[in-house]
C-alpha cells in the first residue's frame, strides 16, 4: 500500500501507551487529537495491560503453547492457558469494545501496536527460565506465532471499524541491543551473543510478508538510540518511528534513503515531559528536512510526528500536555501543506 493512502502528511500520532486505566476515556483522547489516531495500552491496569503481556495474549490466544505466567523478573511460557492470558485477553477486549463505540463510523487509518518478535524474545524466559533469545528455534517460532496472532486480530479490527485502514505498529526497542549483544542472560551474569542481522532481517521479512497479504501497512518503533534504518528498509517496513531527538549526522543518509525508497518517517520530536514547547519541536523537524535536503511536498507527505516515546510513566496531566504539543506541531506543519510552499530539492 503506497504511504500516502493512509499517512496524511505531517500527521499527529502517539507511540502507544498513556497513564490511567480509563480506556474511554483514552480513547476519546487518540481520536480528539491525532490524524493517526492509535488503540491506547494502559499498562496501569496491571500484568497483561503491558506491552509484552498483551502480546504474548495474542500469540497465546492463537495458540496455547505460548501461554505465560508472571515471575518476579517478568513472563515466562508456561505450559498451559492460565488466568494472566484471560485477564489480557479481556484488556483487550475492554479495548476493542471502548474504541467500537468512539469510532466505528471512522475513516481514516487507525495504529494498533504489538510487540515486535526480537524484544518479545529478550523479555519473555521460556520453561526452563533461559531467556527466549537464547534459542534460535524460538526465535523464529515467536515469529511465526506474531503472524498468526496478527491474521487473527487483523478481521476482528475490521469488524469493529469497517471504514478504517488498520495500521500495525510493531514495538522493537530492545532490537538495537540484541544486534550489539546487549541484553542480559536470565541470570544477569553474562550477555546473549549478539544476533546476526541476516537472521534478524529473514525472520522480519517472513512476518512483514505475512502481514503484507492482509493488505496492512507496518511501522516499526523504536525508542532506542542506534536505530537499524537500512535493517528495517531492507526488511520492507513501510514507516520506521523514532526518537529524532536521539538521532546524528551519521544516521541522515540512512534516513533520507528511506524516505526516498517511500519509506515514512514518524518523527518523536516532543519530549515526554510537562514543559514540551511546539516550537521546540517545530524546529527539529524543519531542520531534519534542511539536513536531509527535502522539499516541501517530498518531506511533509513522508512524515508523521509523535511523542519520542510512550506516556504510561507521566501524570495525566502531563500526558495530555505532550499530547497538545503533538498536534501543534502537526497543526503548524499541515499549514505548509496547505499553503502549498516549497522548499529546496534534495540533492
């Protein structure tokens, strides 16, 4: 699907998760506010409201052999369905139903997130308590069980919201670590030997492939310095979310070439905190386009712009405050589109 039938240019959006256990009024929120508005994860609801565990619900609920329990360092598989995949399925649902009732006449494309199969196996242990990593088999397993769990989630999403293009969100921030062998064992003694990015990327291109025959469109997120772009470009997602905050010199060629191939860009440029300006904000965007050498009409239909991470950690308050230097941001940078001004073409 080409990037302009469901990214509308300079488009407000959020990574995913917000404080509070409210999901109406989250809900209410997202579509208030965001062009791209996004299914809330509100992680204060407690194990299985959190990013990994609404997961690992979804892989379970396809099939049972990746059932989890809690531990104290996390989730480990379990060998059978047991109440946290229930309380996580009904989080989900609470979810599906609060967003059917807010927007089931809505239009435009609406971002669901799951967690993407390389952090999900740094933070999942299987039953001997090693982390999922660890194996290679599991791995590719984790996968293969995204790509069902997705083919099932995907008609219950177009159910609820038959007008809407579905978006899928994949959350990688712990992928930068697992290349670079950063992630810790089970024990917390030694590290995991890094994965090879040929694997890495084999393993996204079968899921992304996947994903792609339902006619889905994938953002991969990541929130983490060192972002693989060419990695996630050579595996075919269609937009890469990031923390531009965090990005260099060294990472410009990397993103331009992205976005030339029609690869979006969902720029983290507002800061998760209460004092965020827009004109903070503003500025980083115009000046990643000066660097990258980008007019107008190619750079602000290529991108959208976020929070530069998740919201579950704020006050209420302060979330809503980021939320409102979001579409600021969005609203300032729609008017160039409209005004129809150019700026100098990339090189």
């Amino acid at each position: 699907m080409n990037l302009t039938e469901w990214l509308a240019p300079a488009a407000a959006t959020g990574i995913g998760s917000l404080p509070g256990t409210d999901v109406v009024e989250a809900a209410g929120v997202v579509f208030g506010e965001c062009e791209l508005p996004y299914l809330p994860e509100l992680p204060a609801r407690g194990p299985g409201a959190d990013m990994v565990g609404r997961t690992m619900a979804r892989l379970a609920h396809v099939d049972p052999a990746f059932s989890m329990t809690t531990t104290p360092s996390g989730w480990r598989l379990t060998d059978r369905p047991g109440r946290e995949v229930r309380r996580a399925m009904s989080f989900w649902g609470e979810d599906l139903d609060a967003v059917e009732e807010r927007a089931t006449d809505f239009t435009g494309a609406y971002k669901v997130s799951l967690c993407g199969p390389f952090t999900l196996a740094a933070s999942v242990e299987l039953v001997s308590g090693e982390k999922v990593l660890r194996d290679a088999g599991a791995r590719r397993d984790f996968g293969m069980a995204l790509a069902e769990s997705v083919r099932a989630l995907v008609p219950d999403l177009r159910r609820r919201l038959p007008n809407a293009t579905v978006v899928l969100q994949l959350d990688e921030p712990s992928l930068p670590a697992v290349l670079r062998g950063a992630i810790s064992s089970a024990s917390g003694l030694t590290s995991i030997a890094p994965i090879e990015p040929i694997e890495v990327e084999s393993i996204l291109v079968d899921l992304l492939s996947a994903i792609h025959a339902l006619e889905v469109p994938v953002v991969v997120h990541s929130c983490a310095s060192a972002v693989p772009f060419e990695l996630w470009k050579r595996a075919g997602f269609d937009a890469i979310s990031f923390d531009a905050t965090l990005i260099g010199e060294s990472d410009y060629d990397h993103i331009g070439s992205a976005i030339d191939s029609g690869v979006g860009a969902l720029l983290g440029v507002v800061p998760t905190t209460e004092a965020s300006e827009s004109d903070a904000a503003l500025g980083l965007v115009t000046r990643l386009q000066r660097e990258l050498g980008f007019s107008d009409d190619q750079w602000l239909p290529a991108i959208g712009v976020s929070p530069t991470c998740g919201l579950a950690t704020l006050s209420s308050r302060s979330a809503r405050s980021v939320i409102d230097t979001v579409a600021a941001v969005s609203k300032s940078l729609r008017g160039t589109v409209l005004a129809g001004s150019s700026g100098s073409d990339r090189s």
